[in-house]
C-alpha cells in the first residue's frame, strides 16, 4: 500500500504496520496510534498526536499529505477524551475544545463538547466563542505578516496582534503550541517571549520542589532519630509535597 492509497484510519494503521520492517525508529506509530484512545489527558494525548506526526513524516513513512486524517482522529479522541473524563470544570472543557485541529469533524466535535459542557451545568458560550475568535485571529494575522519579510514596517504592525492571539491561546488555556505549524523565524518572534516565561516559571518550581524535598528530607531523618511516630507522618508529606508540585509542573494545578 503507498501513502496515496490511505483514506481511512484503519488504513493508515496498516499502512504504518507496513512500512516498519523498513524503518530504523524502533517506535510502533501504529501501536502508539492506537492507545491514544486510551490517554486519560487532552494535552498528552495532543503533544502524542504531534510527536507520531512528526515521527512519520520521514522515510520509509512519509506521510506528510494526509495530516486532515490524523487531525480527525485527534479530534475524535479529544471528544472522547472529555466524555470519559466527566470534569464539571471550565478549565477541562478549555483545554479539550481549544486543541480541536482543523478537519472535516471539526465543527461537529466542537458541537458536542459544548453539549457536553452544558449538560454538566457549564456556561461556556462566551468562552468558546472568544477561542474561536482569537484562533481565527491568529490564523488571520498569520496569513497576513507572511506576506512581508521579517524586520519589515508591514511585519512590525502586525507582529503585536498575532503574539496577543498566540498569548491567550498558549497561556490561558494550554493549546499546544505545535498545532500553529512551523514558521522558522515568524515562530521565534511570536513565541519567544512564551518560551521564555516558561522556562523561567519551570526554573522557579524545581528549586521551589528541590527545596520542599531537602527540608522534609532533613525533617524525616531528624525525626527518625527523635521522634520515630512523626516521622512516618513527614513521610507521608514528602510524598504529597513531590505529588502536588509533579501536577503543578505539568500544569494540571492552576498557579
């Protein structure tokens, strides 16, 4: 079967089942593909989905023309993903219909999560709304900046307008960054600022975790030599303390 001859996912599974034996990645897209089903979380089962296009875009695989295939597929876990979730929270619904890709099934995914939403006492019309606006704001402004060179009057006006679109959809409500596409140096200039406050943010919570671990460290021994009862409870705070700081890391706990 060659890549042209792919329209369906049951198709596409097969089709990297057998281009395998000719690959050098030992990853089983295929496989991978399959238990995306499963993940229990929109983000991971988003940044997945980008990792196994990513992975079959090179040979023997080069799949590259059908993108509308997998991006349905994402849409359809994403969907279920929710359903099975069961969260009466703003932020779940944010995080699933926000990561919707472009496809054919788009708009009627769209549909049922805010079915979904509002059956679990949700208000979200407003807020989907103002994602759809800020993501077709962006892709306006995208088409329109491409049109200049980089460091140009044109490309400095509209420059502003696409990093505040990329800035409600990054920071407040996690879509993930690699569903825009690549821009090589237009990426940089929008999402570099993003980056950077990230990094400084994960900076500042692993020496916040690191230093939570060392004092309860030293508290435990102490307490082991001293008080051997209040030891098993600080025990039990350093597990809760890595725990809480692990979700806040992964961005699961509003900070």
């Amino acid at each position: 079967m060659e890549n042209d001859d792919v329209k369906t996912l049951s198709q596409l599974l097969e089709y990297l089942n057998s281009c395998y034996p000719q690959s050098s990645d030992p990853i089983r897209y295929d496989e991978r593909l399959k238990a995306m089903k499963e993940m229990r979380n929109v983000l991971d089962m988003v940044k997945e989905c980008d990792t196994i296009k990513e992975g079959i875009h090179y040979a023997p695989y080069r799949f590259y023309d059908h993108e509308e295939l997998l991006w349905s597929y994402l849409n359809q876990c994403i969907e279920e993903c929710y359903q099975k979730g069961n969260k009466k929270s703003l932020a779940a619904f944010c995080d699933a219909y926000i990561n919707v890709r472009k496809a054919p099934n788009a708009d009627e995914v769209k549909q049922h999560l805010k079915a979904m939403a509002i059956s679990r006492g949700l208000e979200v019309a407003d807020i989907s709304q103002k994602i759809d606006e800020a993501y077709e704001n962006f892709l306006k402004c995208k088409a329109e900046i491409e049109k200049y060179p980089s460091g140009s009057n044109g490309y400095r006006q509209i420059l502003p307008r696409l990093k505040e679109a990329a800035e409600f959809l990054l920071k407040k409500h996690h879509v993930v960054y690699v569903s825009f596409g690549s821009y090589g140096t237009l990426e940089t200039d929008v999402f570099g600022e993003y980056w950077k406050k990230e990094k400084r943010r994960e900076d500042v919570i692993d020496f916040l975790r690191n230093c939570v671990v060392l004092v309860i460290l030293i508290l435990f021994f102490w307490g082991v030599f001293n008080y051997p009862l209040a030891a098993l409870g600080i025990a039990a705070l350093l597990v809760m303390s890595v725990f809480i700081l692990y979700r806040v890391n992964k961005g699961r706990i509003a900070v």
